[in-house]
C-alpha cells in the first residue's frame, strides 16, 4: 500500500494529528476522571477520541516504516524509528483509561456511598494522570528525535543571502 497522498509522505501528514490528539486526549481523560459533572458529560467524545487514536497511530507508525526505507540511512532516523513503535502500549493505555472512565460514568449513579464514588474517582484520577503523563512524555521523546532526524544540520544558523 502507497503511504502518501498527493505525492507527500503520509507519515508526515498523520504525525500531527498524532501530536495534536494525543494529549488533547490525555487531558480529557484526566478531567473526566476527576470532575464527575464532565465525566458524564463528555465521556463518549473521550471513548471516540481515544479509539480513532489507536489506530491513527499505529497507520502512522505503518507509514513511518513505509517512509524509512525511502529516505537514506542514517541513525537519527534509525532511533525515530526504534522508538516510534513505542506508543503502541501507551495508546492501549489511555483506550483502557477511557473505557473504565466511559464505564464509571455510566454506572456512578448506582454506586455506592460517597466514600466509594470518591475511591473510584481517586483511582481513575491517578491512573488517567499516569498514563497520560507516560503517553505524552514517550509522544515528546519520539518527536524530538523525528524533528532532530529531519532537521538537524539541515539549515543555517544565519540566514542566507537571496
């Protein structure tokens, strides 16, 4: 399968809306967690949101491998690609967080006492936070290393005469 329209690399187009929905995601997850009125406002958009992620990621990390292997060799996109594959689990993560969120909103009301509605709360406020945290910082690491594979010693530190 070609990866790339109107003769630009997929990879290319797909990584910012990578980059754009996976903390935006991330962020969602954890105020859903946390503030019950938004959980049951806005938990299917986060169920939707984390769902097109997943496999938006794993078509970009399909047409990154599809890009690789038509660009020279060279180890800073050697290590883009070594770590590219993983947000795989981080992504699966942030799924798991948004199901037990969507799950918690729907069943909250029939919950017990306070004291539980607040341990659920608490549960899901510190996994969101942590697997949001981790998807975001490998996201971060992944990029940099992209950004350093396609522009490092590729422009001048003073502009050039024209």
């Amino acid at each position: 399968m070609p990866y790339e329209i109107a003769g630009l690399p997929l990879h290319v187009l797909l990584v910012h809306a990578v980059v754009v929905l996976t903390p935006l995601c991330a962020l969602l997850l954890v105020v859903l967690a946390a503030w019950p009125r938004a959980r049951r406002a806005l938990w299917l958009p986060a169920l939707i949101g984390t769902a097109v992620l997943l496999p938006l990621g794993l078509v970009t990390i399909e047409a990154g491998k599809w890009l690789e292997v038509r660009v020279p060799s060279a180890p800073l996109i050697q290590d883009h690609t070594a770590r590219g594959e993983s947000i795989v689990p981080w992504l699966i993560g942030l799924l798991a967080v948004a199901v037990a969120v969507s799950v918690w909103a729907l069943l909250e009301r029939r919950a017990g006492g306070r004291a539980a509605r607040l341990t659920a709360t608490a549960v899901l406020t510190v996994a969101a936070l942590a697997v949001g945290t981790g998807t975001v910082v490998t996201l971060v690491a992944i990029g940099e290393s992209g950004s350093r594979a396609v522009w490092e010693g590729g422009f001048s530190e003073d502009p050039l005469p024209r």
